[in-house]
C-alpha cells in the first residue's frame, strides 16, 4: 500500500520560509515522479512544483524562484521549499505521486491533479501579512 505523508507546514509571516516533506512508504521515490499541489479555500487544486525520476523540474509561474523541489532517495523524502512566502501562497498543500510520469505528460497535461495516481492528507500553510 502505497502511503504518502506530508509535514511541515504552519504559520508564517510573509517574506518568511518553511520547508515541507513528503515521507513515502510502499514505494521508491527513484521510480516515481513526485508533485507538489495545493488548494486554498474556494479555489480549485493547483500544482505547485514537480520532480521526475531523473531529476528534471518543473514549477508553475507562480512559485517559480521561490520554491524548489528535491528528493533524497535515501531517506525516500520529497522535500519543498518554501521562502518569499506571500500571503497568497496561504493553502493546504499536498503532496502527489505516480509512476513512470514523463515530464513531458505533465506539461502537456497542464499538471493536472488527474494525472498523479497517490495522494497524501496535506498540510497547511498559512503566510500572514
């Protein structure tokens, strides 16, 4: 059974940082590609950033230079930071997982949430001003 669990998260005050983890079991994260998604009250799932078995990386617009995503295959973690915080950046974020992802799926999918078949609880971020 495949379990993802997310920690991390909590209150910040803008400009401010946090680092989120992902701890997987029931699989390898070197098989997997691994996404960061989050949702905020009334808005609809958006992903955030996205890692590949190889590496490669992909961050939406909106986090792009503020938010990096890595993986320590050894300790099978899938880590984001966060830093520049904004109080937009307020949601629970989540994260998601699927093997044999392409890179080039999720950006012709328009990293859709549809696409990652394992999803964890979340954890919530919340950016005051």
């Amino acid at each position: 059974e495949v379990q993802l669990v997310e920690s991390g998260g909590g209150l910040v005050q803008a400009g401010g940082s946090l680092r989120l983890s992902c701890a997987a079991s029931g699989v390898t994260f070197d098989e997997y590609t691994v996404g960061w998604f989050r949702q905020a009250p009334g808005k609809e799932r958006g992903g955030a950033a996205a890692i590949t078995s190889d590496g490669s990386t992909h961050y939406s617009d909106s986090v792009k230079g503020r938010f990096t995503i890595s993986i320590d295959n050894n300790k099978n973690v899938v880590y984001l930071q966060t830093n520049s915080l904004k109080p937009e950046d307020t949601a629970v974020y989540y994260c998601a997982a699927s093997r044999r992802l392409t890179m080039n799926t999720i950006l012709i999918l328009r990293f859709s949430a549809a696409i990652f078949a394992f999803w964890g609880q979340g954890t919530q971020v919340t950016v005051s001003s």
